[in-house]
C-alpha cells in the first residue's frame, strides 16, 4: 500500500489533539509496574486507547502498534507507532517535559510525525517531503559544526534485565561526551530529544535504544529538519536500526567516531572487570 503521507497529517493531527487534551486534564491515577523502575500511569493506557479507537475508524487500512498493548492490528504495509505518553516519569513527578508521539511507518521507514508537548505549548509536525514545523511554523537543525561547542542529549541509562551490562557503554559514553561537548543534556523523553535537534535547541542527540513507538515520529521531524539520522555504524536510521543518533549533519562523523571509542572502551572495561 502505497499513501502520500501529506494526506494523513490532518488525521494524525486530531488523533494527537485528543491525546494531548487527556494528559493535560486527566490524574496519573493508578500505576502499573510494568518491570523494574519502569511503569505506565492510567493516562498511557487511556491515552492509547482513545487514540487506537479514533484511528480504526479513521484510517482502518493502516495497522497500529501502541507502547503499552502492542500490534492492535496490522496494515498493508503502514503502520502508526504511538507512545501515548513519551516521558511517563517526568509526567509522575510533574516534570513537563513529556508528551505524545505519533508516527507512521511505511515498510521500514517513517514517512509522518506528530509531537505534542501539552505541557509546553508547542506541536511538532512533519510529513515526508513537507518539512517540519513547530506550532506551525518552519524549522530547522542548528549549524553546529564541533562538537566543542554542542549541546547533546542522550538517553535514559537502561533499567530492568541486564542493565549493569546495558550502561556499560552508556556510561562510557557519557565520559566521552564529557570530555567533548559543551554540555550533556537527558531530558528523559526521546520525542523531545528528537524534536528538540529539529528545532535547533539542541545540537544532537544520542539513543542506544530503537523503539518504534519511541522515535518513529522524530526520526522523520528531525530528517525534514535538516538533521542526519543514523544507526550505530553512521548507516542510514531506519527502525529495525540498532540505536537512534541524530544530530547537525556536520557533527555526526565526529559523533560515530566518539561513540565508536566509548563502546571499545566499555568492551575494555568488561574484559578487565572479568
């Protein structure tokens, strides 16, 4: 099945709207583990389930693919990616960086994004071919060029099952950015950190991690942004990518190159701890 995506923006748009009216009036409530320090509030779920609804009707040729429940259905070919509330944590602790992320992936690739901070007043959008916009309006990737003078996020440290080894190259490649960077920032939110490279705020952004739900829709804003969005390797970024590394396109040869030494240097680590 082949969409212009173009046409889907409206659709997506509302989906977003009603997402972003029920974080920003609706109580945590009840909490659910789902594993160690990780947990999904009643408006993830609720967030989810209305959004799952509104787009069956809307568009029931398309699969769906939600954080909390999985694949609801599947689509010839296209499927939405949604986290409901992007930034579950920050939410709890009335943090307002968090948001909803919804977008659309067409085989492998994202072709549509929609990022709704709720509690920043500000909408991202992008379509393949269209450009990204905030609230509306054109943006654009920063101009860094060194990484001396960048501001650069990264993602969560790892919880859960083998995470003392998952943040191994984490860490490692914390000491490296230190060492670099102008200064390190974890938002803990991959839809901000992704939106926030499209909109120049920050000047790259580092995830270990390849979600769908998680990044479909910032992959494509940061890309119609201007931004170079890779895997590990300096590959193109699709979704069954390993890691998620977007950034000014003149800073990502210095970026693979120091993520290259953090992750030997976290292998080193582990042999000498053994």
């Amino acid at each position: 099945m082949t969409i212009d995506a173009r046409t889907l923006l409206p659709i997506a748009e509302r989906a977003v709207s009603i997402a972003s009216d029920i974080i920003r009036t609706k109580t945590p409530g009840v909490v659910t583990a789902k594993g160690d320090r990780d947990m999904a509030t009643e408006v993830d779920y609720a967030v989810e389930h209305a959004v799952r609804e509104f787009l069956s009707r809307e568009t029931p040729e398309i699969g769906f693919l939600g954080e909390e429940e999985g694949v609801s259905r599947m689509g010839d070919g296209l499927m939405w990616a949604l986290d409901p509330l992007d930034g579950t944590a920050n939410f709890l602790h009335g943090i307002p960086l968090c948001g909803v992320s919804l977008g659309l992936i067409d085989k492998d690739m994202p072709t549509l994004g929609v990022i709704d901070l709720p509690f920043l007043d500000i909408r991202y959008t992008a379509a393949e071919g269209a450009g990204a916009q905030a609230n509306g309006s054109d943006i654009r990737v920063s101009d860094a060029r060194e990484l001396e003078t960048a501001i650069v996020a990264i993602g969560d440290y790892a919880v859960g099952t083998n995470a003392h080894e998952r943040n191994r190259p984490r860490l490692a490649l914390t000491q490296e950015l230190a060492a670099r960077v102008q200064r390190i920032r974890m938002f803990g939110s991959a839809a901000i950190d992704l939106a926030w490279v499209a909109d120049g705020k920050i000047d790259a952004n580092i995830m270990l991690t390849n979600n769908p739900w998680d990044t479909a829709a910032g992959v494509i804003i940061a890309r119609e942004a201007g931004a170079a969005v890779v895997d590990l390797d300096g590959s193109p970024h699709s979704m069954s990518a390993h890691a998620t590394i977007a950034a000014s396109p003149k800073l990502i040869a210095d970026l693979i190159e120091l993520i290259t030494e953090a992750c030997k240097a976290a292998r080193h680590n582990q042999r000498t701890a053994e």
